[in-house]
C-alpha cells in the first residue's frame, strides 16, 4: 500500500503544481480530511457560539472522545469553512476532524481564525453560525439539534444491527460512535431511536423559521438515516420502520425533498418508497470492487450480495430518477490493510471504472473521505496510514470528467444552513469539484448565499 505524511508547505504546493487542473481548494481539503487537523485553545473559544458538532452517525474523529481532555466533542464546530491566504482559495467546507498529532491546526491571528500547516500560515477560517432551532429545547431537556442537525441530517436509529466483525461494516464506527456518546454523558438525547413526533416538530420549526426570514421557502432539504434492521425494531421491520419517518417528514410540511440511506432494495420495494414521500435514495455501496466489497461488507454482502445491489441501484433509477440514487461510497478504503490494493493506479482503475458504470446507468454517487476512525474493525485489527493524497486527487479528477462526459445535472441542494445551500458537503469534494468547475461566480453566489441566510441563523447565542 502507497502510503505518505505531509511534511510542510512544499507537501502541498507540489500537489497544487502537479495537478494544477485540479482546484487548489479540492487539494487543501482532501489533505485536511486525511490526516485531521486540531485547535488552540484561542480556536475552541472563537468557535464557542459556532454550529455544534453533531457525531450524528459517524465520529469522523481520528482519535476517541476519551482523550479529548478539554472536552472539544462539545465544543468543535460542525465544520469550518477555509479561504483566502497566499493562495487565493474559494470557500470550501471541511468538516471536523480531529486529531492532536496532525500537522494542521486552526489557531487565533490577531483575532481572526487561521489555518497553519506545521505552524506556517495557509488561509483564513471561519466557523458555521448555528440555526435558530438550536437553541430550542424539548420539555425532557432534548435538544432539537440532536433530532435534526444543522437543519439537514436526522439519524433516526443510532445503532446498527451488523453486530460484530461478521455483519459490521469493517470502516464503520456508528455503534462505538453512540457508546462514546453515551459515556460521554454530554449529550442531551442518547435513545437509540428517535422519536417521529419529535422529527415531526424540529422539522416544523426549521421551516417555521426559514418562512419568517425569507417568507414561504423553497424546497428543503432532508436526509434521513439510521443502521441496518435485520429483524424488527420497535415491532417493525426495516422498511415499515423507515418508511414511517419518510411519510411523517414529507408530509407534515411543504415542498420538501426526503433523502433516505438504507440497504439496497429491489425495485417493487422502491416503489413503496417513493409512494411514502422518499424522492432521492441512497443504498451506500461504500466500494466498488467485488473483492473489496464482500471483505469490508460482511453484512451486505452476505445478505444482499454484489450482484443484487449494483442490479437494485440501477433499477431504482426508473423509480426516483436519474441523478435521484446517490449511494455513498467511503473513498480510500480499496487501499486499507490488508487486502486492499497494493498501489493508487490499481485502486483508481477499479473504482473509475465503478464510476462510470453508475453514471452511464443515471446513478449519481458521492464519495465520503475515509477517516480511519480508531473504534472500527480496519484500525483495531491493522495499522491504517493516512491514504496516499494522489488517489484521492486523481479519483475526484475521473469523477468530474466523468460527470461531465454523462450530462448529469448539478447535484440537488436546498439545506437552510446558508453555507450547506452554497457550497459542497463537508465530508468529501465530490460536489466542491464540480461547483468550483463549473459554477463562474462560485464565490460570489457563496458570498451572496451566507450574507441572505445568516438571517436565519443564531448569531449571538
């Protein structure tokens, strides 16, 4: 396996030359999402009043809560967004991910947020505001941000029922992730499962809000998600369980797009999902390759199998359409130890030619940085070095190209987070490549964006 660690400066730059048809803020940002970054103690206090990190699946973490001794899983924000410096960067988001020992940290230069790599400058920061909801409170004393992050994100089953290395997804953290949660005791909701009524009203005051500042809103944005059901779970199996908060959320209020991640399904199964409200899906394949897939998938692969999730993938597409099935796939996994490639070019064949295969069929995936969270099965059982920055350029690269060969439209985005709406997703540069290419005055419609949706937003809480 190719592995590196950045050394400085030249590190970087010599990726912005190299690749100098890439945007610099794609190179930044993969780097950032690789090897994690950390705070001063000046940074944590200037992020006191940002968006509050959610852990709502994933700890996204390169290091336990239990040795976050100033407590910063309380205290990061759900993201930052990098721009400016020397280099001239657009804004991008990246979100959190923390590690002490990595090379970059975000500290306070005469009162403005910073970015250093191994304490030289790099470019300026700044830290989400958090939506008025945030400080809205349930009776029992739960948060409605813990129900619906960042006006976006509803985990709705906080657990997942691949139990132990035979089901559980080998990168994945989400049952070890809401353990830490638990024991953390600094969390106000730690149920497993949410409760639909609960949904139901943060969904209602997310928009009562965003009607009062900008009158009757456009499409919002919704995601929905939660492990795998293998049996039932309160007396419901996984698709009547999750096809109740479709309904409820779609329904209880106006104009609202319903994203829903769940296992592959086939398309009469699709059907129901569409007819309760669901208008995109996303069945996260997580790697392309075979080998890879039945290796860091045991559960998938043995109750669903290869063959049936790239058929059922497809099918949906006729179901949701195109563009419409967007499963998620965790890039950098084809180069985990020990069966994962022995080298970039391999890894990058196999998943390039995925790809393309699924936008030629009009299924449009995102790809999730991998993080190597210290709770999952790969990093207990393996060493895991940060992957090669290279695949992750090249990757994004045939991404884009290979969106642009296929026509497929820009991706879907009416969050009511300003900078959620405006710019790509925090957890990989699968849209930041496409915008920042395609999109003429990027920073001046990001601009635009944050100046109108900050009215919405808490900013003196």
């Amino acid at each position: 396996m190719q592995t590196e660690s950045p050394t400085g400066l030249s590190h970087i730059e010599s990726y912005f030359a190299k690749y100098s048809d890439v945007p610099r803020e794609v190179i930044l940002k993969q780097d950032l999402l690789r090897v994690g970054h950390w705070f001063t103690d000046a940074a944590l206090e200037l992020a006191g009043h940002a968006l509050v990190k959610s852990y709502r699946l994933f700890s996204y973490d390169l290091m336990p809560m239990t040795e976050m001794k100033r407590k910063e899983h309380r205290k990061i924000p759900e993201w930052f967004t990098i721009r400016g410096g020397d280099y001239g960067l657009r804004p991008v988001t990246v979100q959190t991910t923390l590690d002490s020992k990595s090379p970059y940290v975000i500290d306070v230069v005469e009162g403005q947020a910073k970015l250093l790599l191994k304490g030289r400058e790099i470019c300026n920061v700044s830290f989400p505001k958090p939506l008025k909801y945030y400080a809205r409170k349930f009776e029992d004393g739960t948060a409605y941000h813990e129900i619906i992050a960042y006006g976006y994100f509803v985990t709705v089953f906080r657990n997942c029922q691949y139990w132990g290395p035979d089901e559980e997804c080998r990168f994945c953290d989400i049952n070890i992730n809401a353990r830490q949660m638990k024991e953390s005791k600094d969390f106000t909701f730690n149920a497993p499962v949410k409760p639909v009524p609960y949904m139901v009203e943060v969904a209602r005051s997310i928009e009562e809000d965003a009607t009062e500042e900008v009158g009757f809103p456009p499409t919002i944005d919704f995601i929905i998600t939660g492990g795998t059901i293998l049996k039932t779970l309160h007396g419901k199996d996984e698709d009547s369980f999750y096809l109740e908060y479709a309904s409820a959320l779609k329904w209880g209020g106006h104009r609202r797009y319903v994203n829903l991640q769940t296992n592959a399904k086939d398309k009469e199964t699709m059907k129901r999902y569409r007819a309760a409200g669901v208008d995109c899906h996303h069945a996260n394949m997580e790697v392309w390759d075979k080998r890879l897939f039945e290796w860091i998938n045991p559960g998938k692969s043995r109750r669903v199998g290869w063959e049936n999730w790239v058929k059922w993938m497809v099918e949906s597409v006729d179901v949701f359409g195109e563009a419409n099935v967007r499963p998620n796939f965790v890039c950098g996994l084809e180069l985990a130890k020990p069966y994962g490639y022995p080298t970039v070019a391999e890894a990058l064949k196999s998943t390039s030619e995925g790809i393309d295969f699924m936008m030629r069929h009009g299924v449009f995936p995102r790809f999730n940085q991998w993080r190597r969270e210290p709770g999952s099965n790969l990093v207990l059982r393996n060493e895991q070095p940060p992957v090669h920055l290279e695949f992750y350029i090249e990757l994004m690269r045939n991404y884009y190209e290979t969106w642009k060969k296929y026509g497929l439209p820009v991706a879907h985005h009416n969050s009511v987070h300003p900078e959620a709406r405006v710019m790509g997703r925090g957890h990989g540069t699968y849209d930041d490549i496409i915008l920042l290419n395609e999109v003429p005055d990027y920073e001046a419609r990001a601009d635009r964006g944050m100046r109108e949706g900050l009215k919405g937003c808490v900013t003196n809480p």
